[in-house]
C-alpha cells in the first residue's frame, strides 16, 4: 500500500497542537493530534451542510451566506453551486494554511472555489466576526469542530453554548438558517437552540451522502420571520 506523505503543517492558534496535510495517491487528508479531522474520499455531510441552508434561502435576492470553516472547501463548493450570481459567499477560516493549502494542493477538490469571485475570505475567528455582525447572513453553516460534545479546541465552546447562539441568531437576517455540523447527538444542544429563539431540529446524515458510512449529526436552525 502506498504510504502517507506529510505536505505541509501549520500551529493551531493558541496551542501546541499541528494541522498536518497528508496525501497518499489521489486522496488527502488533514489530521490534528493523529485523528482524521476531513479526507477528500468522505464528504458527504459537508456538502448536505450546505444544501440544508441554500434549499431554504438560496432563492433570495444577493443572498449572503457564511461558511464557518474552509476544510477542504466541500461545503463552499456546495454553497457556489446552489447559489446564484448575486450571491456572496463568506468564509471564514482560522488557520491560514487551510486557506493555503484550498489554493494550491488541495484547489481542485473545490473546483477551484476560492477562486470564484462570490467567494470572501475571512481569515479570522468564527466567534470574533459573529460578535461583529447583527442582521448580516441569510444562512451560516457552523462545522468548525466536531460538533457542542466533541470539541477539539475548547476555545469553541462559546460558539455552542447559549451566548454564542444568542449571538449567532442576531448575526441572521430574519427567516435566516443555521446549519450545525456534529460527529455525534446532543439532545441538550437542540435545548440550547430553542432557547435562543431557533426552531431547530437534528437530523442524522451519513458522511458519504449516500446509503452507506457513518452516520453524523446536522441541526437546522431556523431564525422566524
């Protein structure tokens, strides 16, 4: 079997812990602390992500959407195929080699994503630009850990707990939707969301996007008119 080959590693903000891109033949793979975080062979429920936002407000006129969390850009590609022209895409990556890595090896897995002139980059913490924002997206898909009970940087935590969905409702326009993704179920996180005002459900998706695989969880939250 041909073996992994390490490209290219990049700090974690605020510890000691490294994102490695590894390829081995056609297939990559991004790993933090020896734990697949993405591969380009699975990513199924990155783009159902993104589906479960823009069939709910993709019609609207300059739609604007933000992706939290670039990956290996699935879920922007998603985003830019099933929204219009006048679409503005946002996403907003913490790690600066991510945004690297989507614009050289990992580009064509996207198709070339951030290339597309509705795609933003936002090089920055998800929390600090969603304290900046009141009234601004139409849709936000929230996949920058593994989900409120899996969390990998326990900097994460406020995005799920009842502030940061405070602060992530007001950062949607009224009718706006909220995608969350999850390695696993929270019954206490659906809680959460009805709390700050959501009408939300969890529902369970396999990562292929087909038949078979592992079954995740994506909530849909949905801000009322």
């Amino acid at each position: 079997m041909i073996p992994w080959q390490l490209l290219d590693s990049a700090p974690m903000p605020g510890g000691n812990d490294e994102l490695k891109l590894f390829r081995r033949g056609d297939d990559f793979t991004i790993r933090l602390k020896g734990l697949d975080l993405m591969t380009s062979r699975v990513h199924g429920s990155e783009e159902t992500l993104a589906t479960m936002v823009c069939e709910r407000v993709g019609d609207r006129a300059n739609v604007k959407v933000l992706v939290g969390g670039l990956g290996m850009g699935f879920t922007l590609a998603a985003c830019l195929q099933q929204l219009g022209p006048d679409a503005i895409v946002e996403v907003v990556e913490i790690v600066p080699a991510v945004v690297a890595w989507n614009r050289g090896p990992l580009a064509h897995l996207s198709g070339h994503a951030l290339k597309d002139p509705r795609t933003v980059v936002r090089q920055r913490d998800l929390a600090s630009l969603l304290k900046s924002s009141n009234s601004v997206y139409d849709g936000i898909m929230n996949d920058v850990d593994n989900g409120p009970d899996g969390l990998l940087r326990p900097e994460n935590r406020w995005l799920y707990s009842p502030r940061g969905l405070a602060t992530t409702f007001r950062a949607l326009r009224p009718g706006g939707v909220l995608t969350v993704w999850s390695v696993g179920p929270d019954e206490s996180f659906t809680a959460r969301l009805t709390d700050a005002g959501f009408k939300a459900r969890a529902r369970r998706v396999r990562d292929s996007g087909g038949p078979k695989g592992r079954h995740h969880v994506i909530w849909v939250a949905q801000r009322p008119d």
